[in-house]
C-alpha cells in the first residue's frame, strides 16, 4: 500500500479557544485523540507508513504519536519552517520521505473508504493524480467538482457552479513528479489538482460514504456520533 501524507499544520481557527493550546489532531473525540481514531481507520485499511506534515503545536502531536508503533504504523514527520508555505508547500518539502506516489488527507479528516481500490485505479490510470469525489450537492460543504462519467470536469474552490454537485472528498494520490519544484509558495494543495486537470492528468473516483472532519464544532459533533455508532 502506498504511504500517506497527512497536512497536519493547520491553526484550527474554526475551533477557538479549544485549539488555542491543542492541535486539531488532538482534539479529544470520546476519551481519544483525534489522530488516534484516524489513524485506526487507516491501518484497517492497509496504510503503514505515514507522514505527518506539523507545523503550529507541532511537537505536541509527535510527543502523542511518536515512531507510531503502538497504532501499527510508521510515522514520520515533515516540518514547516518559519515561513507559511501553504498546503502544497508543505507536501513538497515531505517528498524525500514520500517516494514516487503517496496518498494525502488533511489531519482533520475521517474518510471511510476503500483506500486500497482507490489506490489500485490509480494505479491503472496511468495520471499523476487522482481526486476522490462525493455526490454532495451541497449538505455537508459547499460543493465545488463537476464530474460525470467518471471525469472530472471542473473543479474550483472559489469560482461556483450550479453544475458542481460534488465535492472533493479530500483523499487523494499524486505522483511525486506532478509538484513543480518551483511553484510560487505560499500555495494551496487546490492550485495543484487545477494544474493537473488543465493538463489532463487528474483522474476521478467516486466515493459512496460521506465524509466526516473535526475541522469545526458541527464536525465535532457529527463524528461523535459516528463513534457512538460503531461502538453500538
């Protein structure tokens, strides 16, 4: 199985105060941290070796996770320097670690997929990226993928359409080779699957379970639900 990126580095904003002392990450979601519940749901589904992209409270999060040994996995860690870099900043500086392909998420993800599928179409797609898409149509997040017939069409951020019933689900699996080295930084991890659509190179898969995050308090709630469910 590939090795996945995790862009850990975020302030949390959306969760002040919580996060004025705490990472995301360690959010506490029925009597755990949040990486810990992540980082089960990705060694169930085959992942070993991960790299942790810190930043802000940074070392609280390795202090927690450490070599990763006691989740079965891995763990590796990436730094941010002084000067923001952005999310695309911040996997080109985890590439040595990373090898030729990887996978990527952001560390307040909880994405129930099937990340082995996933990686095998994008093996066979012979692209040098893939972006796993949701039917959304505007519940959980504002919806910005146009895709049909397993294309993506259109993907923005910030430029909507009424076309746009899907969302970036937020896993996805890029080729070393598709992070221009020299790409102006700060950038987000967005500007660089715009570059690959334009170039053809970006492929889609649709994923049938909904997405949940720890990005917001609603989040919070929502995935405290979810545990609470399979717990039953």
């Amino acid at each position: 199985m590939l090795p996945i990126a995790i862009l850990a580095g975020g302030l949390g904003t959306r969760l002040y105060p919580l996060t004025t002392a705490l990472p995301k990450a360690l959010v506490p979601i029925q009597g755990e941290p949040f990486i810990a519940h992540q980082f089960r749901l990705l060694r169930s589904n085959g992942i070993e070796d991960v790299v942790l992209c810190v930043g802000y409270l940074g070392q609280m999060i390795r202090d927690y996770v450490g070599d990763g040994k006691r989740f079965g996995l891995r763990v590796e860690y990436s730094w941010d320097g002084e000067i923001l870099r952005g999310t695309a900043g911040a996997l080109i500086s985890a590439l040595p670690l990373l090898g030729s392909s990887f996978f990527t998420m952001y560390g307040d993800s909880f994405l129930p997929c099937d990340y082995e599928a996933i990686g095998k179409h994008f093996s066979l797609s012979g692209k040098q990226g893939l972006m796993t898409v949701f039917r959304n149509e505007g519940r959980w997040d504002c919806s910005n993928v146009e895709f049909s017939e397993g294309r993506i069409l259109a993907y923005d951020k910030r430029e909507k359409s009424p076309h746009m019933q899907y969302i970036d689900y937020g896993l996805s699996i890029f080729q070393s080779s598709a992070f221009d080295k020299d790409l102006q930084l700060p950038a987000d991890l967005s500007l660089v699957h715009q570059c690959l659509l334009r170039a053809g190179q970006l492929e889609g898969f649709e994923v049938m379970q909904r997405f949940f995050e720890v990005g917001s308090f609603d989040g919070l709630d929502s995935m405290a639900k979810l545990l609470e469910q399979n717990q039953r």
